[in-house]
C-alpha cells in the first residue's frame, strides 16, 4: 500500500468526497490540484503541469494563484465541469499537524453566482427531474442568482419532460441515482446538461415557507430533491430563495421542444445565436432584469385572454406617448440588476460597490414614478403604485457608504466619516499622526540642515528617518538610534517617532477592522429589505417589458391583435418579424391569411425558394407574438387563442439518438398528431420527403386526411406533391393555395405572393439553376423532364430479386409469428397443469377462466 505525507492523506480524504468536481486545495496564495485533476486541469486550462513528493512518489501537481482563481473557475464551469473549492479552517498558529481543511463551497454550472460567469440577460437556472410510479415526474427550478423558485408536473411522459427542460436556459439537472439510464443519457447527450445526483428529497423545517404553497406530496418530494442538492453545495444562507411557485402548464400554450427548435424563438438552428430569432427581434428592454422576464414570457405565451389584453393595452398606452416613454427608458437604464444584487447580498459576498449600485438603482425610482404618473393611459399610470422606493433603505446606504470605495472589505475606505463615533476618533487620530509624521520632517530638516531626511515607513520596519550616506557628517551625535543599514543611507528611529508609530498603526489597525465590522453589520440590516427588493425587481421587470413592446411595435409597425373563440384566422398583410428585419436590399412582400369555419387546412404548393415555409412560419410566430403581449406584424390581425403549436419544418439528423432525417420528420409528426386539438395550430413542412415517391406521397396524404378528419387543428401542410391537390375535392375544409411563381425569359421570377389554387408546376430546374449548376446539368434535365412528362406513366418494376426478398420477409414473419404462436399455447398449457380446481371457489375459477380466454385473444 502507498504511502502519502499527512497533507496529500488529508488531500486524498477530501477528494473522495468530491470524486466529480475539480478540487482546489488552497496551499499559501494558490489553489493546488493533484493527480488525475492536475493532469486533468493543466489540459484544460492550459498550465504547466508539475510535480512535487507526496511520500512513496511524486505525483502530478498544477495550481492556480488564488488570487486571480475565478477566471480559471469560469473555464471549467463554462465546459460543465464542477469546482470544490477547498479552504483553510484553522489558524496555523494553533494547528497541531496538518491545518484543517474543509470544503466551503461546491461550485457547478447550475450554482454560479459570480457576475463574470453569468449571462446577464439571462436566468441560469439548475433544475432537478424526480420520476414516480404512476409515471408521471415533476421538474423543479432553481436560480440561485436571483432566488427564483417553481415547479411543474408532467403527466404526458418522457418527451414532455424534455420539451419542458428545453424550454429554459437550463445548466446543470440534479436527478436520482435510480433514473434510469435511457433518461439520463437523454438529459447528458441530447440536451447537453451536467448531471448531479442527489437521492435525499425531505426537507428541514427551516425551509417550510418556501414550500407552503405545495401541498401534493409529489410536489415536496421533487423540490425537496432539489433543495437539498443546494444546501450541500452552496453550505451558506439561502434567505433569498423565494417560495416555490407552481407552474400551471395549462394555462399556458404548449410549445414543443421540435417547435421551439424549428421557429427559433430563442436561437437560430444554424449558428445557434439570439441574432435571427424571434427574441432578437422583440427584445428592446434596457434592464437585465428586464431582459430575464422577457424570456420566461416568451417561452410561456399566455392562454388567458384576459391577460394577453390586459397586457396590449399597456403596451398601447406606452405606444402613445413617445417622449414619456423615451424618458421612462433613460431612467431604467440607470436600474442595476436588483434581482441578482439581493441573491449576492443573502449569499454575503456583496461588496461597498454593490451596495452603492442598490443606492443608486433605488434613488431612480421616486423619478420613474413621476414618469409613470404623466401618462395618460390608466393601466400605465397606476403601475406606479406598485413601486416602494425604500426610503429608510436608500437612507441607510446614503449615511453609511462612501461614494467610491474599494473592491475588497478589509481595508477600509468603505464607511463615510460622521456614520459612527468610534470610527471617526480612531480615524482622527489616524489622521492627527500622519499630520505629526509630516511635521516632524520638516522640523528635522531645519535643526540638521540636511535637505534630503525623509521620514518613511514599510511594513517590516516601521516609521523610520532616513538620512543619506554624504549627510551622515551633519547629524549631533547621539541624536538617533541606529535602525537600519542601506547601500546608500542609514535609517534611524526616536523614541517619540516610535510612540507616535504605535498610535497611528493601532488607529489604522482599530479602524480596518471597525470598518469591517460595521459593514457586516449594514449587510445584515440590507439582508431585511431582500423580499421588497424582490418584489421591486419584479415591478420593475415587467415595466420594462411592456415599454419594450411599444418601442418595437413603434419601429416596426406592428398592429394589437384581437382574438376570437370562433377558430377564425384573419391576419391581413402579415410579414414575418424576422425575415422583415434581416432583408436589406429588398422589401418584404407580405401575405393574408384567411381560415374560417369552412377552412382546416391549407395545402400549399409552390416551387422552391419561393417562401412556403416563411409563410408557415410567420403565421406560428405571430400567434407567439399575441399571446405574449406583443403587437404584430400586420395590418390587421384577428386570432383565435392556440392551446399548442406543433411544426415539422426543415430537414435535421438527430444524430445522438441515431434517428435520420426521416426518422425525425415521423417522429416530430406523430408527436403532433398525438397531441394536437382542434384549438391548435399545426406546420407541415414536406412530409414525405425524405423515403420514396409513393411512400412519401402515401404517408403525406394520409396525414392530410387525418388532420382533416380527427384532429380538426387549423393546419398549414407544404407539399411538392402536386396530385395531393387534388383532396380539394374530397375533403371539405381543405383549400388550395400557392406561391405565385412567373416565367419569364427562361428564368423563373419568384413574386412570394399566396394565391388561392394550386400551383401549376415545381420550377425545380429552375431552382437548380439560380444555385448554378453547370449548364450541361441544366439541359439534361430539361430534356428528361420533357420525356418524363410525355412518356408513359412510371411504374415502379419488380424483378425476381425484389420478389424473392418479399418472399424471404414474409417466410420470416409467418415464422416468427408461428413461434409466438407456439409460446404462448405453451403458457397456456402451463397455467391451466397448474390450476388447483378442487381448492377454488365457482368464482375463483370464473375469473381463472376469464384470464385465459383474454390471453388467447390476444
């Protein structure tokens, strides 16, 4: 067995405690790491890689300076790693053996609370997953830099789960050690989170406010799970956390992880970055806290019609009136991040700054409630009623903390002069000394005659005299004693310059760790405010939001939209919010769409590149639009409220599940159609493109006429499958359009108007030959096409090799089905060998009989 020295036992003690994080074992002014997490950690972060004795060998070491830790922190976590930052507990001095060491705190990517690893606009939020036996599961947030709380549970299965996950900025998902594995490699591969375990779900007593707004036994238990991974982590106060909201899924539209993905409200599929999407062009909040509320609405658009209009007509009363809303922005522009600043203060790691951030940011709003109050609007006005300015708050910074004080809190410079007795006298006398030191130079300078004595001071030595070497001659003998020999000088001390030295560095000394303690002091009382702080921010945040609403409906004409409870879509010149912004060089075309009661279906056809799918879209998006609170991109929009959105558009590989572009198109598919209600909104996009024409076409019809006939959703279904036009006249609310396509001088002109009708051909080497393909490629094909179009029909040729194949398959499956067969006579067989008749009741043996029976009709 190896042998290690008590400091890497001790090491090695802690670390398998951690076995999933990066341990930083705090030596001096550095942060250590051994072993497999130095060999680890020098890769990753990029630092030498050394060694030093650990008893029987040298072992693998590489650290980082402790002061300048948090940058290499933020790498790790940034990569999904997790950092145990381990701390000295003990005095050296009083340590007998090794100093004690502990493990402060676990930081993980779902727990940061530094500034400089956090998105500002962004919740960073740590989730955990609990399953039960019924087989539903709830899924519970947490963000620890803000306090937020909440819950839901899912019934609808496993991709609802995932749906729900992928709805929120989710970093890190804390699950039990029994979720099964399939679950696991889910949220780690497909979803890409850093897993935690945790398996304790009861809670302290201590935490029951947080939890008393839940009182099914489900919701407890996943929470409980959560919090408990929390408090293991964080092992620090946690009076921020506010209680737990439940999230009612229903009163919410239902978006799909697919959907989501395929509209890129937060993301775009290609670069994956807010520019292109849906939140790039709604978002003109100019508060962080702002910016965080605006994601929650958009992945949660309301059902509630009450809601949605309650928020249009703030929206429009910000709309009408410009300049009170420019001066409302100027003003929340000045609001720090009141949300993250209370998370900071209950955590204790807030600084002067930060509290001088809560002064400023609460001085602003007596100014904003003057703005509030000059709009006309009344549901604009009264919202100033909502806003504390919390004088006694505001007052308590304004009397306590100076104007520009230091980044750390140990060394003073924080608390203003007249805030407390004690200190301003240790501070005078401070002061009063330093005047004396300066005093005494110059008298010294006058009774020596020697220009250059200086009186100075270092931490080693003191307060010293300094005379240089060629002035030595000048000095009264016996005057100073000898304190230090230099190269071109000697330093020497005074029993009054040493008196007064203890004096002053005692004042300093009393007046840091005063300063220290009074700081404290006024956290805790700030600690007190951290609910009204809360509920401020919330206030705030959604002021924020409405008045960004307006400014963007300003900007880009967007129109309040009415909603109806008849199924009727009537949207006039509708443009899409996205596309309009990005096209520079040319003006979008935009669209009606009508669907009434006689309408279900819309089966579009057009060529290529002609704009289907940016039709689909805008409609979906609009919709979000609305029942977000925002106005729309129209003329005139009257909606009705859509439970779900469901879409298959584009071609993607789902690669981690090893599923093809098809695979994903059916499954998508089927989701939709498992799902959807008649108060839904469903975008097919080329169904069928991805197998063989029948097939395609098979499957894209069949569809069609299931939507039509069960599910009765308002659907939008492109298709490059012209005969399919022809269910116009077998499916009554099916109605033809297209995209209006001309050909003029061989070339084809794109003109992205809908007409009614369905389109009369494809275009597709048309297509091919904007994208330049070589032009012998071109003519071979036009001349094909031509022969396709005026041969005999194509019918599909089955050679002896295709006939022996289905032989061969149904040869399989009559046997597979005989061995079932086979198997279950067999069980059968078993269970009747087994049956004790003379020992059952006439009951008993009905119901043995029963059970039988229904395993033969199986």
């Amino acid at each position: 067995m190896k042998q290690y020295t008590p400091m890497m036992e001790q090491y090695l003690t802690i670390k398998a405690q951690h076995k999933d994080a990066f341990l930083f074992f705090r030596l001096g002014d550095f942060y250590e790491m051994f072993f497999d997490d130095a060999l680890e950690a020098s890769r990753e972060l990029e630092i030498t890689l050394t060694s030093r004795d650990g008893g029987d060998e040298r072992i693998p070491m590489c650290g980082v300076p402790y002061h300048s830790a948090a940058n290499y922190i933020k790498t790790l976590i940034e990569k999904g790693y997790k950092v145990a930052i381990c701390e000295q507990v003990e005095d050296p001095k009083m340590a007998k053996g090794v100093v004690k060491r502990e493990v402060v705190q676990l930081i993980t990517p779902g727990t940061v609370m530094e500034g400089n690893m956090l998105d500002e606009k962004e919740n960073n939020y740590l989730a955990s997953v609990t399953s039960f036996e019924d087989g539903s599961y709830t899924v519970a947030y947490n963000d620890l830099t803000t306090g937020e709380n909440s819950i839901a549970l899912i019934t609808d299965g496993w991709d609802a789960v995932l749906s729900e996950l992928y709805n929120r900025p989710v970093k890190e998902v804390v699950i039990a050690s029994d979720l099964p594995e399939s679950h696991e490699s889910d949220l780690n591969e497909r979803l890409a989170y850093t897993i935690s375990y945790q398996d304790e779900v009861n809670t302290d007593d201590a935490f029951a406010p947080l939890l008393a707004e839940l009182q099914q036994e489900k919701y407890k238990t996943g929470f409980g799970r959560l919090l408990n991974y929390i408090q293991h982590t964080q092992k620090r106060s946690l009076d921020h956390l506010q209680p737990v909201q439940k999230i009612e899924l229903k009163q919410y539209m239902t978006l799909d992880m697919y959907s989501k993905r395929n509209l890129e409200l937060m993301e775009t599929l290609r670069k994956q970055g807010k520019k292109g999407s849906l939140l790039w062009v709604v978002d003109d909040t100019v508060t962080s806290m702002g910016a965080r509320l605006l994601k929650k609405w958009l992945e949660r658009p309301l059902l509630n019609r009450k809601g949605m209009e309650e928020r249009h007509e703030q929206v429009s009363g910000f709309l009408e009136q410009f300049f009170e809303r420019e001066e409302l922005r100027e003003q929340l522009k000045s609001v720090y991040d009141l949300e993250r600043l209370s998370g900071r203060i209950a955590f204790g790691n807030v600084n002067a700054r930060d509290l001088l951030q809560l002064k400023q940011s609460l001085g602003k709003i007596p100014e904003i409630k003057v703005t509030l109050e000059k709009f006309s609007h009344p549901s604009i006005k009264n919202l100033h009623h909502s806003l504390d300015p919390l004088h006694s708050l505001s007052e308590l910074l304004e009397e306590s903390i100076h104007e520009d004080p230091p980044l750390t809190i140990k060394e003073g410079g924080i608390i203003k002069d007249g805030f407390n007795n004690q200190l301003d006298d240790y501070r005078d006398a401070a002061r009063n000394g330093k005047q004396w030191i300066a005093e005494l130079e110059r008298k010294e300078r006058e009774e020596t005659k020697i220009k250059s004595l200086k009186v100075g001071y270092n931490r080693v030595f003191g307060y010293y005299i300094e005379v240089t070497k060629a002035n030595l001659h000048l000095l009264p003998e016996g005057k100073y004693e000898r304190k230090q020999t230099l190269t071109n000088a000697e330093r020497y001390i005074t029993p009054e310059l040493k008196d007064k030295e203890t004096l002053i560095l005692e004042a300093q000394e009393k007046s840091v760790e005063l300063e220290y303690e009074l700081f404290l002091t006024i956290r805790e009382k700030v600690k007190n405010y951290i609910e009204d702080l809360q509920l401020l921010a919330g206030q705030i945040s959604k002021i924020d939001v409405l008045q960004g609403f307006a400014s963007v409906s300003e900007k880009n004409d967007y129109v309040q939209p009415n909603f109806n409870e008849t199924r009727l879509i009537d949207i006039k010149q509708g443009r899409h919010p996205v596309v309009e912004k990005v096209m520079k060089d040319a003006s979008f075309v935009p669209n009606d769409v009508y669907m009434d009661d006689e309408s279900d279906v819309l089966l579009i056809t057009g060529p290529n590149m002609s704009g289907k799918s940016t039709y689909m879209r805008q409609l979906a998006l609009t919709a979000i639009m609305g029942q977000v609170g925002c106005f729309v991109p129209c003329e005139q929009a009257n909606l009705p409220i859509f439970d779900q959105i469901f879409t298959r558009i584009g071609a993607a590989d789902d690669l981690v599940s090893g599923q093809s572009t098809f695979m994903v198109e059916m499954l998508e598919a089927r989701h939709a159609l498992a799902n959807a209600t008649e108060n839904s909104l469903i975008l097919l996009d080329e169904i069928g493109r991805g197998t063989s024409t029948y097939d395609g076409m098979a499957l894209a019809q069949a569809i069609v006429e299931y939507i039509h006939e069960e599910i009765k959703a308002k659907t939008l279904f492109s298709t490059h499958y012209h005969e399919l036009t022809e269910l116009e006249d077998s499916l009554e609310r099916l109605k033809n359009i297209h995209v209006r396509a001309e050909e003029y001088q061989g070339n084809v002109v794109f003109l992205h108007q809908i007409q009614n009708g369905a389109a009369d051909e494809s275009y597709g080497i048309h297509v091919a030959k904007l994208a330049e393909l070589p032009d012998s490629l071109i003519a071979r094909a036009t001349d094909l096409l031509k022969e396709f179009e005026t041969g005999p029909k194509y019918e599909v040729p089955v050679n002896q090799a295709d006939e022996e194949q289905l032989t061969f398959f149904q040869e399989e499956v009559r046997e597979t089905n005989n061995k079932k067969t086979q198997a279950t006579e067999s069980k059968l067989i078993d269970q009747l060998t087994n049956l004790n008749l003379m020992e059952m009741t006439p009951m008993e043996a009905m119901n043995h009989l029963y059970q039988l029976q229904k395993q033969v009709k199986r």
